[in-house]
C-alpha cells in the first residue's frame, strides 16, 4: 500500500513528462493540463490504496483514457457546432428563425422516403423478421446477437455459453439459411 507521501512524490515526478505526452496528444497546453490533473485525480481518488509499484502502470493507462475521453467530447462537441453553425441566417435579420422550419431531409434517408418507399420497407422487414423467426433457436439466438446487436464473437460465445466456434458456425448456417429462404422468396440484397 502505498503511502500519501509515496503518491504524492510520484504524482509529483510524474507530472512534467505526463503533461508533455498530453500536450503531444491533443495540442492544447490548457487541454494537456486538465487531462493530466483529471488522471491524477482519478489516480490519487480510486487507487490511492496500490503499492507504489503498481502506480506508474495504473497512472499511464488513466492517462491514456483521459486523453482518447477528451477526443470523444470533442467529436461530439464539434459535429453539433458544424451541425447548428450553417443553419442561423447570418447578420441577425431574422430574429424569427426556426431551425427545424430550415430542416430539409437529405436523400437517402428515413426523412425522404416517400410513404410507397416506407410502406414497401416495412413489408420487407417482416419478411426477413418471418424467415429469422423460422431458424433453429441456437442459429436465431447467435446471428441477432452478432448482426442485429452488433456483439463480436467473444461476447456473443459467452453470452450464449458454447465456444467461439461454435457461434461462428451457427452464424454461418443461419446466413445461409435466410439467404436461401429470402431468394425463394424473390427477395435478393
């Protein structure tokens, strides 16, 4: 267990080259700043209680979730500034605007289908429901939990409690299996 002194003198030997390596990352010294002080928190709050040995290690990977955090927000912040930005008329004359009323959907998407196309879409999707439906249990189980949720093979196999192998071959059967029951059915994709 490491001792406050021993944290304080290692949060303190750390902290120029853990600042330098954040500054790297994401280009901002005040940016770089927060991060380092966010994992130092982080480190001095949930593992405090490690021997001394284990804090370098602990503190390099908080470092590093810090940093790929401060990218996420700022992928979120910067796709809605880009989103908001070109929609307001510029030079303030017209107090009135509705962002929605200046929405126009963009083809290809849900917004712009005509009601045929949706109607035509919907009927689709029960066909391939009906046939996914029809598959053996094991197969059904394993090509949603890969496909429809999007789990990779590890977490489906655990899941579902067989091998990796054994997702991986039920999946194989089952796409086939649709493939074959949706071309009969005149349905090709």
């Amino acid at each position: 267990m490491a001792t406050d002194k021993e944290l304080s003198d290692f949060l303190e030997n750390v902290e120029r080259r853990a600042f330098k390596q954040a500054v790297y990352a994401v280009r901002k010294d005040e940016s770089a700043l927060d991060i380092v002080q966010d994992a130092m928190i982080k480190l001095a709050e949930k593992y405090g209680d490690k021997p001394a040995a284990e804090l370098p290690m602990l503190f390099q990977r908080i470092l590093q979730t810090t940093i790929l955090d401060y990218f996420r927000r700022e992928k979120v912040r910067n796709t809605w500034v880009s989103l908001f930005s070109g929609m307001a008329p510029s030079g303030g004359e017209n107090e009135d605007f509705d962002i929605l009323e200046s929405y126009a959907a963009e083809d290809g998407t849900e917004a712009s289908e005509s009601s045929a196309d949706k109607v035509e879409r919907q009927q689709m999707l029960s066909l391939i429901d009906a046939e996914v439906q029809k598959l053996p249990a094991r197969q059904r189980e394993a090509f949603l939990m890969r496909y429809w949720q999007d789990m990779d093979v590890a977490e489906t196999a655990e899941a579902m409690g067989c091998s990796e192998g054994s997702v991986k071959t039920h999946c194989s059967r089952a796409t086939h299996t649709l493939a074959e029951s949706l071309k009969a059915l005149g349905i090709t994709l």
